[in-house]
C-alpha cells in the first residue's frame, strides 16, 4: 500500500519517504501533513508541542525535531 500526501510517500508500515524540497535544502525544515503524522506517532501531536523523530538522511540516522503549528495562523 502506497499512500501519497505532498511530498511524502509512506510506502508500508516501516518506510515513510520524503522528496527534498528547496524548503529542506535551504531552511532545514520542512511539513509533514496531518494524514502522515500517525506514521511517526501513535497520538496527534498539540499546537505548539514538539517531539523528536528519527529520519536517515543520505544514508545517515538524524534525529530531527517535528513541531505542530498552525497554518491558519501564519498564512
């Protein structure tokens, strides 16, 4: 079962891929849509809640911080 959202493609159970975009390249950061979410954690994250996730990187573990915010607010 493959499932697409945005840039990412969760590709079965234990691989989730993400497409680098100009936002990873030259900000460091990136989203990850709310259907995608559950991959990394079993429960929602809160606004404003930050939890760390582990990611490979070009072949390397990266341990990377995932934060919820609201969209509605910036845009």
């Amino acid at each position: 079962m493959i499932i697409t959202s945005f840039s990412w493609e969760i590709r079965s159970k234990i691989c989730a891929v993400k497409i680098v975009d100009a936002t990873i390249i030259n900000e460091g950061s990136t989203g990850v849509p709310m259907n995608v979410i559950p991959f990394f954690f079993t429960s929602q994250l809160k606004e404003g809640e930050k939890r760390l996730i582990d990611l490979i990187v070009l072949g390397k573990l990266a341990k990377c911080k995932i934060t919820r915010i609201n969209l509605s607010r910036i845009l």
